[in-house]
C-alpha cells in the first residue's frame, strides 16, 4: 500500500534543502512516486508519497543523514495511508 509521508522542517533554508538534495545525488529513490518541497512560514514542508512503507524505511537513513549534513534538526513526521495521487 502506497503511504503519504509528511515532513516539516523549522529549521531548514533554501541553502540547507539545496545541500540536502545535493548529498542525495541525482536520480529517485526506488519506491517513491512524488517529492514536493515547499517553502513554509517557518522553514519547509516535504511531501513525499511512497509505493510503500518497506520503500520509505529503506530510503529515510540516507535521508536523515543528508538533511544532518546540511545542519538541519529533526522534522515533525507523519506517514498516511495514500488514498489517491493524480498526475498530471
């Protein structure tokens, strides 16, 4: 089952989201169908759905360990069951 996962980062800048990326290298990640990022009043929100959550797990260590690099703290997190996506 595909799964929605939501992450608000406070403290994370233009310039930090751009390192986070750029230690990610190019390419998606097995598993994931969408990336959304989006400047927020504070910081940033990803969106991000997934094929699955064995998919999610597998990349969120990579994850985290870019957006540590770049000197962001941790995110607010929430994964959801993904009801629908529409491609456009």
């Amino acid at each position: 089952m595909a799964v929605t996962a939501v992450l608000e980062f406070p403290d994370m800048t233009q310039e930090s989201y751009e390192a986070t990326m750029k230690a990610l290298g190019e390419g998606v990640p097995p598993g994931l169908q969408v990336h959304i990022a989006s400047r927020a009043e504070e910081g940033f929100l990803i969106v991000a759905v997934w094929d699955s959550q064995e998919a999610l797990d597998a990349f969120s260590p990579m994850f985290e360990k870019a957006w540590t690099s770049a000197g962001v703290g941790q995110p607010k997190r929430r994964v959801l069951p993904t009801q629908h996506v529409i491609k456009g």
